[in-house]
C-alpha cells in the first residue's frame, strides 16, 4: 500500500509542475494558488487517511524537518492567538502548504527525482515561453495570428514580473544542472536554458540578476576543480559587470527600498520580541512611514504593503523569536546538505552532487532576491522554493517510521471520521441546518441540493471562502443594474403620498433613493436631508447619503456621514463595509483594517470584507 501511495504522490506532483505554472494568476481571484491549495489539501486528507489505515507514519530523518515543525508551531501559535485571523490567514496558509507540500514530495524515492525534476523543468519552461513571447506579442505565421499580449516587463501567467523573475531564477540552475549530467537530451536543456536567460531579462527585475549571479557563482564554487574555480569565478564576475553596464536603464530605477527598510526597522523596534503579528505590515506600517517616504510615495496613491525585503518583514511581524526560528531552520537545511554533499565528493558520485547541487542553487537564488523583495509572501514562490528544498531533503536523508494509536477497527473509523470533520471533508452548519460533503453536496430536511458552498468549519471551508467571497461579490448586481420599471409614475405616487404626510421621513427617504438610482443626485441629497431633518437616528439614511457622497469623489464628508450612521447603529454592516472601503480609497490601511474586522465578526462570510482584505494585501 505504501507504494502505490508513494506512486499517487509522484503521479499528483508531476502533474502539478506540468499544471500550475500555465494557470493564470490574477490579483484578488489567485487561480493558480487556489489549484495548488485544493490539491494540497486533498493530498493532506489522503495522506492523512492513509496513517490511520496503516497505523503508522513515515518521514524523513532529517534535522531541517525538526526545525521546520518548530518555526510552524510558532506560526500556528500566532495565528490562533491573532485578534485579526482572517488577516492572519494569508501567511498561516503560506507556511503551512509550503511546509505540507515540501514534507510530501520529501517522500518520494529519490529513484523517482529524476522524472519530477523533468516534470519540474518543462512545466516551468512552457510558463517561460511564454513569457519569451510576450517581449514581441502577436506572432504571425503565415495567415494564422496566435494572439499574445506585448509587454515592457513579462510576466508570463505569474500576474506580476517579479513572481514571474523569482520562479525562472529557482528553476534556471537546476535546468543547467541536467544539462551537465543529461547524455540523450543535452541539446534540450541546453536549449531551454538559452531561452530562459533573455526571459530573465525581460522581467527587468533587478534582484532577480542578483539572485541569478549568486547562486551562479555558488555553483561554480561548490561544483570547479580547483584549478579552474577562480578562472570561472572571474569570468562570471566579469560578465555580470557587463551586463549591469548595458542595462543600467534597469538598476538606476529609483523604489525608495532604503527608505522603506529604515521605516521597517523602526516599526520593528517598537514591538521587537513578538513583532506586529502575522500579515500585519501592510495594516502597520502606514503609521511609521516617515514623512521622506510619505513624499515621494503619498498613502493617498500608493499602499506600501511589504517592506521589500522578506527578512525584515519576518522580523516585523513576527519579531526576533520568528526571525531566529526561520533562519536557525534554513542554517540547518544548508548544513544538512552541504554536509551530503562533501559525503558524494568522497564517494566520488558527480552526477548526483551536481543535481543536489543545482537544487541547492535554485534555493540560494531565491532566497538572495528576497533580501531586495518579498515574493515569497507570494505564496506561489514560498510553495516552489520548500518543493525544491523537498527534493533536497529526499535525498539527503532516510524514511523513519513510527507506529501509532489506530491498532482496532473502531479506533480508524473514529480517527477517519473524526478527520473527515476537522478537515471540513464533511462540515455541519447550525444556522442552516445542513450537512455538507466536500462543500458542493448538501443534505437537510428539504432534501439534497448541489452547489459549491463554504457553509460549515473546517480546513475546506477556511481554504474556499476567500475565492468564494471574490467569485459572489463579482456575481452580485450594481446598485445601478436593476431598474425601476416606471421611475415617472413611482416618483408621482411617492409625490402624492408626501402631501398627505409631509412629516413622513421614509417618504423622503423613498423618493431619494430613487433620484440615486437614475443618478440625478442633486434631488437624492436633497431628499435625504429632508429624511434627516425629520428623523435625525435613521441611520440607513446617513448611510445612504455617505455612498452618494462617495460616488460624488467627495471621500472625506463620506467618511463622516458613515461615521454617524455607524454611531446611531453600532452593529449595522453596511455603513462599516462602506467606512472601510472609504478608508481604503484614502490610502488609511490600518482603519480600513479595523473596519473590514469588525464586519468580519459581524458577519464572518461578508464578500466585500474579505476581498478588500485581499485587495490590501496584494
């Protein structure tokens, strides 16, 4: 039974590497990390299921998993102790999936690396192609027009060129590397390596080159006889010299990245132990930006949402504690495999220590660019550098197995079904009375229905709300879509009404939110005065009047009006949502914050809450 799990794994992932880097990425919708988080999750139940039939666990004897398993305790500690978990829940997934998906392909016989690295390879070279294409846009072939978009920076299906850079740098060593030990299809990587540079270049992303040019001459070190290393060595150093004089159009690009690291230090040294908390920086760091920065990136047109630097955003939201636990884990993963490394020098085994190598090069690549960004908040890269650190770690050390609890019949079907719940495989929700199977098949008294729902808690549940919120908030009509059949006749009779009762607010109320809707707004303000005037604690009126206010660009006098409709009704939603994205638009992060939170509690599912908590973030 072992096997044929360890040959799903393999199957799942080489399907994975082909899949996921032609899904298109989008901001807010995220499809390609909304792929790898299902299939993630359902490779977690099945592993899960799988123990518990068996008995017994299996895992790599390795100390950078120990460290691993103690930085994401730390990381689950912070997150249920977070007073703001649904801005916490971005960087609890990032950690926990990568962590996941590196212990999982960390199984695989190393027999099988082979075929996963090609998988690896050549999933990520149609991404790159693609991204080589999109430097000239349309390609015409005789009559035929295959349509591409032409872009000054590329970024393939990746939604950003940074992402884009940080994906071809993790992957382009190890492609260099097969081409070193591959004999039938030398030409093949060699080729695929050509073509990858210029896409590199193409992406214009400065600490990309750098990442490139470190792990570059990583390589060269750890891989040259000695006679030949410095000559290498300089020559690579050369070359780079080279490159950055011909493209100093790219480097002399002013970001105020020192600005921002001095901020962010600052920031930290306000809470240094336990940092602002997980996803927090965004939220935070408006009020620490100086008044230098506020300058030349005003809040009002630009949201700094990271600190350009993965190392010292750690350090900010996770304090000196978190800090110390990642880099103590990545020390021991570099430790680890250098040290197997130097083992295959002696054993003399130059196929397998360039590979390792190569891998190992990739890592180095992604993790130097990350002191210049923060592209492994971009889940995508987080989750690719541990899948190559899973390589790494799959070949460097042993299966360890340990038996455990379910020895009866009845102790796995309770552990299953008990796991199946937790999972939200199977999820009960008390408000609708319902119970849901995978979150699509839904039994209650009025019979089963089919639809793809997030009612219930669970880990499924957690996983789909953020892209349902997005996909029923764009489903949702505008205020301006549904129509008033005959506004005329309806303004008339409202007309008639108002004589009759001309101290009637809600008349007035009524006959301004149809003015609203044919977007004459003069007559709606002027109503919803009337209405006020008449009834100064209706707080649906002020409300009201606040998103006229907005539409009319006047932002500020928005704010105020939903401010009091908030304090005549402490609990209503819509004022808050609408408060929230005012402060948004205004560049106020952090009571943009405060306000999408307290919706939250309000109303845990609200669809315009969670996506401009996601909206802030990316």
């Amino acid at each position: 039974m072992k096997k044929a799990f360890l040959n799903f794994l393999t199957a799942i992932f080489c399907l994975l590497f082909l899949v996921v880097p032609m899904v298109p990425d989008v901001q807010v919708y995220r499809y390609k990390l909304m792929v790898l988080e299902i299939v993630g999750y359902l490779l977690f139940i099945t592993f899960l299921i799988y123990v518990i039939l068996e008995n017994k666990i299996f895992y790599r004897d390795s100390q950078f998993l120990k460290f691993l398993l103690l930085f994401l305790f730390y990381i689950f500690v912070r997150f249920i102790l977070s007073n703001d978990k649904f801005i916490a829940l971005n960087e609890f997934k990032r950690w926990f999936i990568s962590g996941w998906l590196f212990f999982a392909i960390s199984l695989i016989d190393k027999q099988k690396h082979k075929l996963l690295i090609n998988f690896f390879i050549f999933g990520s070279f149609i991404s790159i192609f693609y991204g080589f294409l999109q430097h000239y846009g349309d390609i015409k072939i005789d009559r035929w027009i295959i349509q591409v978009p032409k872009l000054d920076r590329v970024m393939s299906m990746f939604g950003n060129p940074i992402f884009f850079a940080v994906h071809i740098i993790n992957v382009l060593p190890i492609v260099f590397g097969m081409f070193l030990v591959s004999k039938k299809i030398k030409f093949i990587y060699f080729l695929l390596f050509l073509i990858s540079l210029p896409t590199l270049y193409y992406t214009k992303t400065r600490a990309a080159f750098l990442g490139l040019l470190v792990s570059s001459i990583f390589f060269v070190y750890k891989i040259s006889k000695s006679k030949r290393k410095f000559i290498y060595l300089i020559s690579l150093f050369l070359l780079f010299l080279f490159f950055g004089y011909f493209t100093k159009d790219v480097w002399l690009r002013q970001q105020a990245h020192i600005l921002i690291w001095r901020d962010s230090l600052n920031m930290w040294l306000s809470k240094p132990v336990f940092g602002f908390g997980l996803g927090r920086f965004h939220i935070d760091f408006v009020n620490f930006a100086s008044e230098k920065l506020r300058s030349i990136l005003p809040e009002r047109n630009f949201i700094i949402n990271d600190a350009h630097n993965e190392y010292i955003q750690l350090l900010v939201e996770n304090g000196i504690i978190g800090f110390c636990l990642f880099i103590i884990m990545m020390f021991t993963f570099f430790k680890e495999t250098l040290k197997y490394i130097k083992k295959l020098e002696e054993l003399k085994a130059s196929e397998t220590k360039i590979v390792l190598t190569s891998l190992l090069s990739g890592c180095v690549a992604v993790l130097v660019q990350n002191f210049f960004s923060v592209d492994l908040r971009f889940i995508i890269s987080n989750i690719y550098l541990f899948l190559t650190t899973g390589f790494i770690t799959g070949s460097v050390s042993e299966i360890k197995e340990k038996s455990l609890i379910f020895k009866s019949s009845i102790a796995k079907v309770f552990g299953i079904v008990l796991i199946l719940f937790l999972s939200g495989v199977l999820s009960f929700s008390i408000k609708d009375k319902t119970i849901s199977f995978l979150s699509l098949a839904h039994f209650s008294s009025n019979g089963l229905k089919f639809k793809i729902d997030d009612a219930g808690y669970g880990l499924l549940q957690y996983i789909i709300r953020p892209y349902l919120a997005v996909y029923k908030l764009q489903k949702e009509k505008d205020f301006f879509d549904e129509k008033i059949l005959d506004t005329a006749k309806t303004l008339e009779e409202l007309e008639e009404i108002r004589k009759k009762f001309p101290n009637k607010s809600i008349i007035y109320e009524r006959i301004a939110w149809i003015y609203a809707k044919e977007k004459k707004f003069d007559k709606a303000i002027e109503n919803y005065v009337k209405a006020i005037n008449l009834n100064p604690n209706s707080f649906g009126v002020y409300n009201n009047l606040g998103n006229i206010m907005f539409l009319l660009n006047n932002i500020d006098e928005a704010i105020k009006l939903y401010k009091k409709s908030i304090e005549l009704n402490p609990k209503q939603i819509d004022a808050r949502v609408n408060l929230g994205i005012a402060y948004y638009f205004k560049g106020k992060i952090d009571l943009a914050a405060e306000q999408f939170n307290e919706v939250l509690k309000l109303d845990p599912n609200n669809e315009k809450a969670i996506t401009y908590i996601k909206k802030m973030r990316e």
